[in-house]
C-alpha cells in the first residue's frame, strides 16, 4: 500500500442523518452505512469520509459536538462504528472521520466549565473578551450564520467568540491543552482504524489576537471578514501534523474557506508537514455577486470562464508542489445539476458532463451521496427549508435589515441552499424512496420515483455506470493521475476542455456545459486526428470526434 493513496482514491461523502435509516426513526444511522457497503465497493470508491456523528445537540446537524469520543445515539452505538470501520477495511475501504475542532457545542463539558468562571482549569478554552465600555461586542465580527460573532454571557459577564451559531463556541487554540486535547482525541480513533481527518474549518483556528475591526464597506452591524488564516494557523496545523498526522500516517483534507491556490501551496507542500489536501471555496463562488452586501445569497449567472480561470490556477499552482482535493458537491452544496447544469430536460447529460470535468482533473475527487445518481434539488417553499445558516439568514436578511426580498432570497435559496444536499438519499421509488420505514427527518425530494439508485442502476443512460466507468478509468491510468494540465480555450463560455499529458501520451477531456449545439471541430487542438480514440463519453452514440457536440456532451479522448 503506498504511502499516499489517497493520490489515486476516489472518495466518497455520506451524510449519514440523510443516508439509510435501519431502525425506522427517521433518521439515517450508522448500520445504514454498513448495509450500504457492498454498494460502494460496485461503486468502486477506496474511502467514505463520514460526516460528525458525534453526541451532539444538532443545531447544526453534527457539526455542534458535545463529545468527540462518543457516538450520538441517534446514530448508534460506538460499537457500531468500530464494527463499520473493520467491516470498511475487509471490502479495501478507508475510513474518513469529520473533525470539528475550531468549535464545540455549547453542551460540551469543556464550554460548561468554560463558562462558569475566568480561573477554572477549562476557562481559556475559549475566546473570551470583555464587553466595550459601552457594554457592546468587542469587535465587528460577524457570524457565518448570521448577526455577531460574540456572544454575551451571563454568568461569566464576558462575550465569548462564534464563528458559527452562538451554540458554537469557538476553541482557542492559543491554550497548549486545547491542542493536546484535540491531539488525543485524534490518536484515540485512530486506535479505532481511523485512516484519514477532514477538517472543518481548519483554516479558521487560529484567530488574530488584536481582534481589529473587518472592513465595513456597507456599514452593516456586523461583517464577516478576515477571519481566516490567522497568524498562527501553520505553526498549529504543523504541530498537529508532528502530533499526530505524521507519526501514525493518517491522511489528511482540511477544509479552508478563504485559501487561493497560493496560500494552498504553503498548506500542502509535502516539505512543511502540514495537511495532505484542501477543500478550496473560490470555484464555489462562480455564481455569487463580488462583494454583494448579502453575501451568498446575492447570486449572479455562473460564469465558466471564471470557473475554468479557477480550477486551472489550482492545477498549475499545485502542480508539484501539492496535492488537491477536487469537488463540486457535498453536504454544503446544492446540487451541482440543479445550480449549473439543466436538470430538466439534460439531467444524466449535465450530471455526467460536470463529472467529467472534475474526475479528468489532477487530485482525489470527492463524490457527494447522490451525486453519483444525479439527484437533484427540491423546490422548497420558506416553511420547508430546516438549515440554521439558512433560517437565521433569512431572519437578518430579508426580516429584520431588509436588504433583500424574500422573492430573492427564495430564488437564491432554490439555487445555493446547503439543505437541497441533505434531503434522503434516494435509494428507489419504494415509500420515502427506500431512505426509511419511518418518517423521514427532513423532505423526500418529489423526484424520487423517477432519480433513485435502483432506477439509474437500470438505464443506458446511467450517472451511476457513469461514474463506475470514470472511477475505473482513474484507477487504471496513470495519465489522470500524473499528467500535466494544459486548459484550452479559457475565454469560451460553453466548453470546458483540457488536455491531460503524460510522456507521449495525451488526452483531452471536454465537456459542452450549454444547451447548445457546437461543433466538435471548433475545440479539437489542432494536431487532432479524425479517428482519436474516445475513452470514455457521455453520449453512447459517440464513436469518433467529429460533428455536433451536443447539449451537456462531454467525453475523454486520446489524442492522436
Ligand atoms: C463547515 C461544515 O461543512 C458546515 O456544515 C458547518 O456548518 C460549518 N463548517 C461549521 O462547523
């Protein structure tokens, strides 16, 4: 087993609340994910990245956790996840965890004690400050959820910082034993077989500790800005590297909100022994207004060029000197057929096309549960939406500072909210689509007769074959692995081509990503023959390179 294998994984992200539910509450749990197994290995996929399912109060569906060494029943019992993670290993499957250490939930029993005074043992394991003169907040920072990012307490007479909701007490990674702590945490599952940490917002634990004021370009009360990538985030994540990571070879993705490709460098580079590979945010933003004053709810056309600008920075800045993470989905995400492609009348076209796209790109794809089947997003009304980012956006945005009309913020939430990802997964067209016996936490999407596993498992047109074929393709040559990336056409606004190159051999992988018609000839590099072999294409029909590219087609082919 080579050291890196993650180099040439494909890995898969379960959500497990929306997964399978084996016990008829409603809820997916941890033997859903067992009973699943089989099926990701007909998938082909090498690792699951699990999301929290950690004891936790769900204000944030797991990513508020009370105790990271014990599983929440409401999916279960630890044993069940040991029992998961052997069963994982006996079908060649790795096993990610969730890692949320720049918070906890407020019902952890280091916040309890936090809380009480300023001079307990676990009282600076927070960010505490004084209140202003005037009693205020000490800073404009604002909340990912909304509002501030502090929060008055009681009994403490101090504000204590959130990034995330106020149940979400950020850690203060400043204290030597809040590193020790996450450290043990982390070498106590790694006994269990854990074989890899995503991190969540792991670029936000170190935080300036001038606390200055965010630029405040629309006079808002509060603002989120430079909040990310403090001043001491590469000394801790190369600490926990030397701790942990290092010495019991555990793969690492870490989650990093504000990274470009050239902070991305420093995060990755092998040489620095900090993380193995990042989630990137900028391709997320495509379709988001530039410096709106509501955010990701100020929502524009998505732009490809913008699009191919950034996934080709990634490629060539980490090109030798890390390694990137590649994703269009996952539980934050709306689905990417419904944000970007056409998921009426071209759904398995442009759910096939976008995964060509990122599986020809060099790094370790990340395929999202229901990605692989092409689900789509639901048409939820207000009432239907369940998110905290979601609802307490709307309260601030569109109820209490206006700033945006409920008509748009509905529209924008159509397109981009976070809860079109966590609908039940939908396995086929038996009563809620097979994800329960009970009733479902959260909406079924209405497609589900028709977009479900065993339905698309059925068809020619599959996205699931599709997928197989894309992750059988990886595994097999190394030219998606190892090639060299050379974008072409960057200003075209419908296609999206690239050839891979590795010694004499190149490939060119290119998907039409419009409704439109093109023509086949207009993208070839010029050194393209006739007969090119076709390696692997979405439309069935396509035998050679040439004529019509049609809506959403996207194929690989050898050039020759
Ligand atoms: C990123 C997670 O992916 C998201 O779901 C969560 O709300 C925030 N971090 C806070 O943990």
């Amino acid at each position: 087993m080579r050291k890196d294998w993650w180099k040439n994984a494909i890995i898969y992200q379960v959500y497990p609340k929306s997964f399978l539910d084996t016990n008829g509450d409603g809820i997916g749990d941890i033997k859903g994910i067992e009973e699943k197994l089989d099926y990701l290995v007909e998938l082909g996929v090498d690792g699951i990245w699990i999301s929290p399912v950690y004891l936790s109060p769900q204000v944030d569906n797991g990513y508020d956790i009370t105790d990271y060494r014990k599983i929440d029943p409401m999916f279960g019992e630890n044993q069940d996840i040991y029992h998961l993670i052997n069963k994982a290993h006996k079908h060649g499957i790795k096993i990610i965890m969730d890692m949320v250490a720049n918070h906890t939930s407020e019902q952890s029993v280091w916040f309890k004690e936090s809380r009480k005074s300023k001079d307990n043992f676990f009282s600076d394991f927070y960010i505490w400050r004084d209140a202003k003169d005037d009693g205020s907040e000490p800073n404009n920072w604002g909340s990912n959820f909304g509002g501030s990012a502090w929060e008055w307490d009681q009994s403490r007479k101090q504000y204590y910082l959130h990034y995330y909701a106020k149940q979400q007490p950020d850690l203060n990674w400043e204290n030597p034993r809040v590193r020790q702590y996450i450290y043990d945490m982390m070498r106590f599952w790694k006994a269990k077989g854990v074989d890899g940490w995503r991190m969540d917002v792991v670029t936000s634990i170190s935080k300036d500790q001038n606390f200055p004021n965010n630029p405040n370009p629309h006079k808002k009360p509060f603002v989120i800005g430079n909040q990310n990538n403090g001043p001491r985030m590469h000394e801790f994540i190369h600490e926990m590297n030397q701790e942990v990571l290092k010495p019991f070879s555990i793969m690492s993705v870490g989650e990093s909100p504000d990274s470009t490709s050239e902070d991305a460098q420093l995060l990755v580079d092998p040489d620095r022994e900090e993380l193995d590979m990042i989630f990137t945010f900028e391709h997320m933003h495509v379709d988001r207004a530039k410096n709106g004053m509501n955010g990701r709810w100020d929502l524009q056309q998505m732009d490809l060029v913008k699009l191919k600008r950034i996934l080709s920075s990634w490629q060539l800045n980490l090109r030798n000197h890390g390694w990137n993470a590649l994703y269009f989905e996952n539980h934050d995400r709306a689905r990417t057929t419904s944000r970007w492609g056409n998921d009426k009348q071209y759904r398995y076209e442009s759910a096939t096309a976008f995964a060509t796209i990122l599986h020809g790109l060099q790094g370790t794809p990340f395929v999202y549960q229901g990605e692989e089947i092409g689900m789509t997003n639901s048409n939820f009304g207000i009432e239907d939406y369940e998110d905290i980012e979601l609802t307490d956006n709307y309260r601030e945005l569109v109820l209490e500072q206006k700033t945006i009309s409920k008509a748009d913020f509905l529209k924008a939430a159509h397109k981009i909210s976070r809860d079109h990802a966590r609908t039940p997964m939908q396995w086929s067209n038996a009563k809620n689509a097979g994800f329960t016996n009970g009733t479902p936490w959260f909406k079924v999407n209405p497609d589900y007769e028709e977009v479900n596993v065993a339905n698309d498992q059925t068809k020619e047109n599959s996205v699931f074959k599709y997928y197989q074929a894309l992750i059988k393709l990886r595994h097999e040559d190394d030219i998606l692995i190892e090639g060299a990336y050379e974008l072409l056409y960057p200003e075209d606004s419908n296609v999206f081509a690239y050839k891979r190159t590795l010694a004499e051999k190149s490939w060119l992988v290119i998907a039409n990503l419009s409704d439109k018609q093109l023509k086949i000839h207009d993208y070839l590099p010029q050194e393209t023959e006739k007969d090119s072999q076709i390696i692997l294409a979405n439309y069935l029909d396509r035998t050679n390179a040439a004529g019509i590219l049609r809506p959403w087609e996207s194929m690989i082919l050898e050039l020759s």
